[in-house]
C-alpha cells in the first residue's frame, strides 16, 4: 500500500518540481531578460550541470526560452533568454504587470554580457545572504531621479536602501565627479541611504576608493560645492566580489 501511494504521489510531485524551477528561472529573467546555463543552475538550486541543460531544454520546446551563441571576446558564451511566451508566464497578474521586453540577440551588445552576468551573480550572492527587493537598472526606465541609472537598487538586511554599481573598468576622473555628486545628492534627498561599488578584485576596489574619495569638490549651478570627508564618506563603500555583500571594505596596501 505505501508502495502504492509512493507511485501515485512521484508524477505529482515532480511536476511540482519541475514547475518551481520554471517559475524560478523566469521571476528571474523577467528582469535580465538572459543569462548562462551556469547561472540559471543556481537559480533551480540543481547540483548537476545534466539535469540544468535538461530542464532549460524543456522550457526552451514550451516556448518560454530561446538560446544564442554569442562569440565574446574570443570566448564562446551561449545564452538562454526569455520570450513572450515566457514573459506571459512571468508574472503575477493580481500584483504585477508584464514585461514586454524579452530577449533579443541583436540587442545584446558582446562588450557588456560579461558585465551583466557578473552583475547576475553579484544578486544570487546578495539574496542568499538575505537582501531582496532587487531592481535592475535596465528595468527603472527613463527616471528624474537618477541622471545615471545604477547597475542596480536593493534593499539590505537592515533595511537600507542601495545603490549598486558594478564596476569592471575604470572611468574617467570627470565622470567620478558627476556619478558621485548624483548620489550624494540622492543620499542628502533620502532617495538612496548609501552606495557600493564592487569590483572584481580587492586592488580594484581599493583603487577606486582613492580615486572617489579624492574628490574634494564640485562645480554645481555656478556654485562650488565642498566634500566633507567624515559626513559624505560614511555612505560609500568599495568591495571586491569576494567580499561582497559585505560592506566592510578590506584594506589594502596599494604600494606593493
């Protein structure tokens, strides 16, 4: 007889299953629109690169995915994104309203995939450890608020409100101005409690944190504008992808 229930049971159960992984991977394309194999198998919570392939697989002949091959950097990067199928499917249409961006291969620019599934990581990382809310930037559209869109918004453990960005390359010293005095003002209007930049390295990030906190003022409407180190420092933080989400910055001694 238990034998019996067991048997029953298993179909209903793995369909149960296999519809979580389905409703995972595409609550989380419904914002990034694609990404890896290698992410979507932590976004399923599957051990076995198999089983991964298998499932995407399925949803890509239900018609909530398609794949591309993208040759970037002289490195091959095969992608799997959502489709409007899979977008109709996405959303909860009691609280939510559908997405009508979806993937696109010629909208994908091969300079920046990398960029953005670093930034896909860097958000497993932050909801395993207990943030939410997550926004990509992609996704907050032409806003008054922010001149320059973060990589992302979230919400931290405690409550705070940040700005994330992910920083893979250095910019020029002329646009740190303006991306810092964006946030401080942001800071100042209570829009956003704080801000982390994380880079790949812990060298890098060290770096960018002399760079940012050398900016001593402003030229803002004619008016000079002056950076108090122990008032507008305390918001801004410099992490490594190791480190993150930590906001502790590591120190690093930069002269050897």
């Amino acid at each position: 007889m238990e034998r019996a229930r067991n048997l029953i049971s298993c179909p209903s159960s793995r369909r149960e299953r296999r519809n979580a992984k389905t409703d995972a991977v595409l609550r989380f394309l419904r914002q990034h629109l694609w990404s890896t194999q290698d992410i979507l198998q932590q976004v399923m919570g599957l051990l076995s690169r198999q089983a991964a392939h298998k499932s995407l697989v399925a949803m890509e002949q239900e018609g909530n995915l398609r794949r591309h091959t993208f040759f970037s950097l002289g490195g091959r990067v095969t992608i799997w994104g959502i489709t409007c199928q899979g977008q109709a499917m996405a959303f909860d249409p009691g609280t939510e309203q559908i997405v009508s961006a979806t993937f696109d291969p010629n909208r994908v620019s091969e300079q920046t995939i990398h960029h953005q599934l670093d930034l896909q990581c860097l958000r497993l990382a932050a909801e395993k450890a207990g943030w939410r809310d997550w926004v990509d930037g992609d996704r907050l559209g032409e806003s008054k608020t922010f001149q320059k869109r973060p990589d992302a918004l979230l919400a931290a453990p405690d409550g705070r409100r940040v700005a994330l960005e992910c920083e893979r390359s250095f910019k020029s010293l002329k646009r740190y101005q303006s991306i810092l005095l964006m946030y401080l003002q942001l800071i100042k209007l209570g829009e956003i409690n704080c801000v982390v930049w994380v880079s790949p390295t812990p060298e890098m990030a060290a770096r960018l944190k002399a760079i940012m906190t050398s900016i001593t003022e402003f030229r803002f409407n004619g008016q000079t504008l002056h950076v108090s180190p122990d008032r507008h420092h305390l918001n801004l933080h410099f992490v490594s992808y190791a480190d993150w989400p930590s906001l502790k910055d590591r120190p690093v001694d930069l002269s050897e």
